[in-house]
C-alpha cells in the first residue's frame, strides 16, 4: 500500500482520476466516504458523476493507506 501523508494529496489524486476539480475531502476512511466541491460551481454534479466519484473513492481506499 502507498502512503497517503496529507488529505490535499489524496484529494490532488482523485481529481487527476475522476475529471472533477475543485474537491475537498472531509472523510475517506470508512464505508461512507464523503467530500464536497469546493469554490463557487454552476451545478451539482450529475447522478452518475457523483457515483463515478464514489468508485474513484473506494479504489483509493483500497490504493492507499490511509490510517
């Protein structure tokens, strides 16, 4: 597993994967990960893009060690 030392790395990581910019992790560990979009954005994100942000998320969890 690879050491994640800093949540902005983390966050850095999954934006490079998913495409969506401006996240903000607030919790990555456990079965329920959440994050929010940071900045002012125009829209939420689309159902799908949420759920594809989510499997993002869960790959991580299992990429890195987060402890």
């Amino acid at each position: 597993m690879k050491a994640i030392v800093y949540q902005h790395e983390l966050a850095a990581e999954l934006e490079k994967r998913s495409g969506v910019t401006g996240l903000k992790l607030i919790r990555v560990k456990g079965y329920s990960p959440s994050w929010q979009l940071g900045g002012i954005r125009q829209k939420p994100l689309e159902e799908s893009a949420e759920a594809a942000l989510g499997e993002e998320v869960r790959k991580l969890q299992t990429e890195f060690d987060m402890a």
